[in-house]
C-alpha cells in the first residue's frame, strides 16, 4: 500500500496530521467495515507508534473511536437514542421518536420511605414514597435502568398500572392529573458497577451516563428520579446562540 502523505517540513504535529485525515476518512464513511490497528497505521501512514496512539488518544477522547490497550480500535457506534437538554422530555417518548420499540422490565413497584429521597422532594423524612424501578430496552437490548420516586398521597393510583410498554408521565396524568412543568437534571459520565453492567449487557469498554432529575409541577417537586443510562446508546445534544459579551 502507498504510504499516506502528512507534512514533515515542521507545520502542524504529525499526530495531529494523522488524527485531522483519520476523521476525514472516518466522516467520508471509509472505516464503516473496519477500523485499521495500531501497526497498520504506522505502516500507512509512516510514522511512530507513540504518534499513532497520541492521534488515537484524542479520537478516543472525541467519541469518535473506541480504542483500549491490547484491542483492536473501532469506531464509535452512534447513539440510538438522541435527546435534546432543552426540553423536558419522556426517555419513552424518545425512545419511540428513535423508531424503536420501547417496553420496560417492572423490577420494583411498592411504597417505602426513604429519607434521603424524601430531602430532595423537599419533605419529611419519613413520608411514604411511591417507588418505581424498571430496566428500558430500546428494541431488544437494555437501554437503562430507571428508577423514580414520588410522594405516595399523590402518586397511590399508580401502584396497580402496568409499566411494561408506557410512559410514567402518561399515567401520572391519566391517573392524578398531574402534568410536570419544570425539571432540573445533572448528568455526568460514570463507570457502571458489575450488577449495573449484567442488568444493561455492556461489556467493560462501555461507559455510562447518570441522570438525576427533579420533576416540579406547579411549583412541587413530585418526582425524584435516577436513570442509568449506556453511553454508548443515548447522546444528548444542545444549540445555544452567541450572545453580546457584557
């Protein structure tokens, strides 16, 4: 194979040379059967394994590769699911949006107190709590593990629906009428435990996103929930305007 051309005359670092053309092949659909190794790189593309591995470091860091010590780089698989932070949405609404078949796993539907929830719904620590736990599939693989709290005097008549294939927010309001308006999420990337990997069937290269939610509506929070979601199947996108610098 003929060596790949990268400027050597002292411009822009070869690493970054290298990973500038590995994302132009990679967006022209070149790598869509197969992404080449390390020792495959360094022979295209002449140069040294410490640059390939700094130009694959950044894809990494990018999303745009998956690439471990010892295993062969691959690209990134896009996102099943694409949700939009500007809007207070539904993970089943999305999910259904995305043209796949949503249904739900039911692991837990009881009342219970827990103190630290009751704090985050802003009520008294022993206040009886309605608590919701499924595992999502997307299609026919594990999505995320969902699990949600509201204060029992509101939410009882949900205790005896079925979850299998419906909203949570669809009930809610069919049921007690309440409809939320306002939330505030923070999510942030973690390492999975074992027990959360087995439930989801991701492997050890597959990161996830924690999602914690308080759900308001007419200005009560009557939602607390946590959703832990594979990364490697939901993306989350924003769009923001520039704005006069003050």
């Amino acid at each position: 194979m003929v060596a790949r051309t990268l400027d050597r005359s002292g411009g822009a670092p070869l690493w970054r040379q290298l990973q500038d053309d590995l994302v132009a092949r990679l967006r022209s659909g070149e790598f869509d059967t197969g992404f080449p190794g390390e020792l495959t790189l360094v022979d295209d593309y002449r140069v040294s394994r410490h640059t390939v591995r700094q130009a694959l470091h950044q894809l990494r860091a990018d999303g745009l590769v998956v690439a471990e010590r010892g295993r062969q780089p691959r690209v990134s698989p896009a996102a099943d699911v694409v949700q939009p932070l500007d809007t207070l949405y539904s993970l089943f609404a999305s999910v259904e949006a995305a043209g796949l078949e949503q249904r739900s796993v039911v692991r837990v539907l009881d009342v219970r107190a827990d103190g630290v929830i009751a704090d985050q719904l802003d009520l008294e620590g022993s206040t009886p709590l309605v608590h919701l736990e499924r595992l999502r599939l997307a299609g026919d693989a594990p999505l995320a593990i969902d699990r949600a709290w509201l204060p029992a005097d509101l939410a009882a008549p949900l205790l005896d629906a079925d979850f299998t294939r419906t909203s949570l927010y669809a009930v809610l309001a069919e049921r007690t009428g309440v409809r939320l308006d306002h939330s505030r999420e923070t999510i942030k990337a973690v390492v999975p435990t074992s027990a959360e990997r087995a439930l989801l069937h991701c492997g050890p290269d597959v990161a996830c996103l924690s999602i914690h939610r308080l759900g308001r509506a007419g200005g009560r929070p009557v939602e607390w929930r946590h959703t832990m979601v594979r990364g490697d199947r939901y993306a989350v996108t924003t769009e923001s305007t520039a704005t006069r610098p003050r």
